[in-house]
C-alpha cells in the first residue's frame, strides 16, 4: 500500500531534490529538522529549509559550479549536511561524503580520485583532522566551513559566504536556478560513495537520482511510515543506510531531528521520544547490556523480579516469532513483566516508538526478542552502499533473525553455485568511478549485483544472511566456519564489548574477545580478585580469561561441535580504526587482525 501522504504527489518526482523539496513546500508553516542548540531543540520550518537550500544551490552556481563536479562533504549530523546535499543534487553537481571517521590517507584518495572541485567541513576539529589531505588535493578550488572559517588563503569561505553569493545570484538571474534544477535527469550521477576498504583501496560507488527515487518509493510502499511521525538520526548520513532514511522520511513528512554523537543519544531519545528510527546492532547490545547490568545490580528482589522478566520477555516472543499460540499463562505473565519492567525499557527510548530498523550486521534472537517482548519492535533489514536499502522486516510481517522481503520492484535471489546472495532493480548503482574491471566483477549480464553475502530464503519468501563470503574460513578438518553469527551469539554476554571469531586453517575455533572491562570487573570483584591491576595484567589472568570463557562456552553450546568456542583470549583495548582494524563504518578488517594477533590465535586454536 503506497504511503498516504506520497499520494498527494500528481506524479512522483524523477530526481532527490524535487522528491524532497515538495514535501517540504507542503510544510511551510511547520518544522520539518530540529538540532540541540544548547539546553534547547531548535527546528527549521519547510520554508526555511527551502529558502536556504535554494541559496546554497545558487551560491554553487555563482561560484562555477556546473553539472557533473563532484563536492565533497566531511562533516557530523547536522542540517547543514542535509541542505547542503539538497543543493549539490540541486544543480546536477555530485556528492562526494566522507567519514568523519576516515584516515587521512583514505580522505586524500577520496579527494583525489573523485577529482572534488570543493570540500564543504563542519568545524575546526574534523578541519585539523582532513586538512593535511585536503591542501595537496590539486583539484580542490573551494573549502567551505559550517561554522568558523579557519585561514587557508583564498580557497577558504565560511557557509554565510556562500549564501549570499547565492542571494545575490538569485536577484540577478532568478530563472537560472530553476532551469538548471528542472534539468536533473533520472538517469543523472547523485553521489559516489566510497566503499569502507575492508580488503584494499576503496571503491567509488555511483549512484543516479533514479537509484535513490526508486528507493524512496519502494520503501514508502514497504513500510507505514506517516507524516505524524519523528525520527533522529543518530547514524552518519555519510553512510548510505541513513542517507537513504533521510530522503525516505522527508518525502513522507517525517519531522527529523539529529544526534551527532552517540553520547548523546540517551537524552535525546526521552526528549525527542521518535516514533521510527534506524540503528545498528552494537547499538541494541550496548542498550541491552545497560539494561541487563542495571537490573541485575539492583539486587535481592528486585534482581530477582527482572531475571524472571527477561525470561518470560524472551520465551513469549520465541512462540509469537514461530507463529504457535502462546500458552495462557505464559500470557499472563507477560502481562505482569510488562507493566512491572519492560514498561521501564520503553520510557527509556522515549516511550513512543513504534518500530526500529536495524541493518548492518546480524542481530541475535536473545536480544531480539528481548526487545521486542519489551514492546520495542526491530525490524531488521539489508542494504548495501551499491544498492541502498534492499529489503527489511514489516510489523506485520516479521520473522527474527531474517532480512525480511525484498520492497517492491527489487528482485533478490540465492545463486545456486554458491549460495550467494543476488540483486537485481533500479536500485543497483550504475558501477564503481573508473574502474570498469571491479564493475564487470560485481554486476553480471543479466544486471544481477553480486552482494558477496551468502544466505537462504525460506517458504515464505523471507531472506536470511549467514556470512559474507570472504569471512568464511576452514578448520584444518576442512569444515567452513561462518564467523558473523557465531559473533553475534558472544555479543549476547553483558561481558563482551567485541568479539572476533578466529581458526582458519587451525584445528578449532576461538575468539579474541574485548571485554566489557568496568562489567568484568564489577564481577570479579564480587569473587574476590584484584581489580587494580591494569588492563594488561588482567587480560593475562586466567580467572579472568576463564570467567569470559564460560559465557563464550554456554552462548555457543546448541552450536554444531566444530563451531563451538571453547577457548577465548581476551584483549586489552578495543579495535579501533586509527589502529588499521576497522574500517570507517566500524566493521572489522580481519587479515589486519588474523596478522597482528597470530601467536595468540594459534594458541587458542591449536
């Protein structure tokens, strides 16, 4: 069913602006992006937003910015990164985003291969950190800043700058401005993503307006998405998942708001209490493992009453996500855990939300049905950077522990060689920037997109990841392991803050787990260890290590035997990006960590 408000369009808009754009002429008189200015949520009404947009977009136009230039952005959730967006696609010019997260080495590649003619930066902290790529780039003629400009000669100008020159411009030549936004073809380059680079140089995605277009009306179709709802986006719009969101929720009439920062998103949540929002499953495990933590270290009876909550919470939805009739009183207990604790767990996300999508990465069925016997309906998905947003659960349709079905006009299917999951539609990006070679590899003859995950679909026409492809690995018995869900059943232990299962070509699997360090301790120090000690000391304490173990042990047990973790080592510090072990969206590099960590894996893998 076509979402009520998308009705209202006489024909739907064939490129991003336009499609966005009007809906925010339909909100002129209300609120359409809200950002935390202080002690205080400050919103940019539809008129507002388009006044700005338009300024930005002329301002580009003064300035020589024609059709086909690609302009880069590095920059947090903001506004400004959404208006100014809008006014790139605007006057067919492509966006180029970047990763406030990104090595400066992979922001000169970027900057460099993409041949940027400008650089749009939010402020001085992401400035000292881009800027030493950013003056090599011989390309680059203009570097605009949010807030304070910082002095770089004649190429720098502050935002303002660019709005009056756009004033000025749209005085002179008022027509222009449209002529040119009028002229987007469907077919017309919107952006180039860069992929993350797990396995080498980034690759340059190229996606059109109509790729994007396409996916804004298949998902508006898919899901119940409606002009009364809110949303905050916590995600960067760097990434296509968000990005993709925003254009969704503003075509719909969906009143955004932004979190730049993870840190703020607790406060956030209870203040702008969103009815719909996108997440990642680190962030329902760090969510999960708060709750659990706290329950439990109330103690005595109280303790008692959340354990025994938890657990019916989880046995109700195993016989909802089934489709069996669940037992009476198992119903009525429910009742009871709800109103006595998991109506605690909903004022915690602000009490309104009506469903998540979650993508990015498996999420386990303990705390999937943990949350959703919470009365916190995930929704998991599937997309990609090449073919944004693929396929994702509805509420009323929704198996646990699948991606859902495919929105309407995308075609997915399971490649009999290999098991590899295939996609085919106007969602599927035209190819990688230059390089034909990787293009050829991706997509097929027959316009399939070769995701490079592998999978199964069910009965029902549900799909289900298992692994990535290159993530498989096999024992020294020649049994293939698949790391992905094993993880995400260690990821369950309120012990574990990341877990990487290790053991290819060694006799077993392991894992080399970065524990939740301040829940280990907390632990430990009931039975009686030294806590003092630093990080090192105590990831080298087999009382720790075997404390660790055990959860790895049990959350592994109904596992086939040769995919059990029976051994961990745990690690002192997190892997992070500036080490070289993650990638900008945060997924690990394995062969930087299988190298670096190789002693240690051969003596928990035999």
């Amino acid at each position: 069913m076509i979402a009520t408000n998308l009705q209202g369009f006489e024909a739907l808009p064939q490129n991003i602006h336009s499609y966005c754009l009007e809906s925010f002429r339909r909100r002129e008189d209300r609120p359409v992006v809200g950002v935390k200015d202080g002690a205080e949520w400050k919103y940019l009404s539809g008129a507002d937003v388009i006044e700005r947009t338009r300024r930005y977009a002329a301002g580009l136009l003064a300035w020589g910015i024609e059709a086909g230039d690609r302009i880069a952005i590095i920059s947090e959730n903001r506004p400004e990164w959404s208006l100014v967006d809008l006014a790139i696609l605007s006057v067919g010019a492509v966006n180029v985003p970047i990763y406030t997260t990104q090595a400066v080495d992979q922001i000169r590649y970027i900057l460099d291969n993409s041949g940027s003619r400008m650089l749009f930066v939010s402020g001085e902290k992401l400035w000292k950190h881009a800027k030493e790529a950013a003056i090599s780039c011989e390309s680059l003629q203009k570097i605009v800043f949010f807030e304070d400009a910082m002095s770089d000669g004649a190429r720098t100008a502050h935002l303002s700058e660019l709005e009056d020159a756009g004033r000025k411009f749209l005085s002179e030549t008022p027509e222009l401005l449209d002529e040119k936004t009028d002229a987007v073809e469907p077919s017309a380059l919107a952006t180039i993503i860069y992929t993350s680079g797990t396995t080498g140089t980034p690759k340059g995605v190229m996606l059109s307006h109509d790729n994007f277009v396409s996916n804004i009306t298949s998902i508006s179709k898919g899901l119940p998405i409606t002009k009364k709802d809110r949303s905050l986006a916590v995600l960067p719009l760097s990434h296509i998942f968000e990005r993709t969101v925003f254009y969704v929720l503003a075509a719909n009439g969906v009143l955004v708001h932004y979190c730049s920062a993870f840190e703020q998103l607790g406060n956030y949540l209870k203040e702008v209490r969103p009815t719909i929002m996108t997440a990642v499953p680190r962030l329902f495990e760090q969510v999960y493992h708060k709750i659990v933590k706290k329950g439990s270290n109330v103690g005595g009876v109280k303790a008692k009453l959340f354990d025994w909550s938890l657990g019916i919470g989880q046995a109700y939805w195993a016989f909802k996500d089934s489709g069996e009739r669940v037992p009476a009183s198992l119903a009525a207990k429910h009742l009871v855990a709800d109103r006595l604790v998991f109506s605690k767990w909903r004022e915690g996300v602000g009490g309104a939300l009506r469903f998540f999508v979650s993508g990015g990465a498996p999420l386990s069925r303990k705390l999937s049905y943990a949350f959703w016997a919470a009365g916190i309906p995930i929704l998991q998905g599937y997309g990609m950077t090449e073919a944004c947003i693929t396929s994702a659960n509805r509420p009323e349709d929704n198996k646990v522990g699948s991606i859902g079905r495919p929105f309407d006009g995308i075609e997915m299917k399971i490649a009999e060689k290999d098991g590899e999951v295939l996609i085919r539609g106007r969602n599927v990006m035209l190819g990688y920037y230059n390089d034909p070679e990787n293009t050829a590899a991706a997509i097929d003859e027959e316009g399939f997109y070769h995701t490079g995950d592998v999978g199964y679909t069910d009965t029902d026409g549900h799909f289900y990841i298992t692994d990535r492809l290159k993530d498989l690995f096999k024992l020294s018995n020649g049994k293939y392991v698949a790391p992905l869900q094993v993880e995400s059943l260690l990821k369950q232990s309120p012990l574990v803050s990341q877990a990487i299962v290790v053991g290819s070509g060694r006799k077993q699997v392991g894992a080399l787990v970065v524990p939740d360090w301040e829940a280990l301790k907390d632990e430990m120090k009931k039975a009686g260890a030294d806590v003092s000690r630093t990080r090192e000391e105590l990831a080298a304490d087999p009382a720790f290590v075997k404390r660790v173990q055990k959860d790895a042990v049990d959350l592994t047990r109904e596992l086939s035997d040769f995919e059990r973790v029976k051994r961990v080592a745990l690690l002192p510090r997190e892997f992070s990006i500036d080490k070289g072990e993650m990638t900008p969206t945060l997924k690990i590099k394995r062969s930087v960590v299988d190298e670096k960590y190789g002693e240690i894996i051969d003596e928990i893998c035999g």
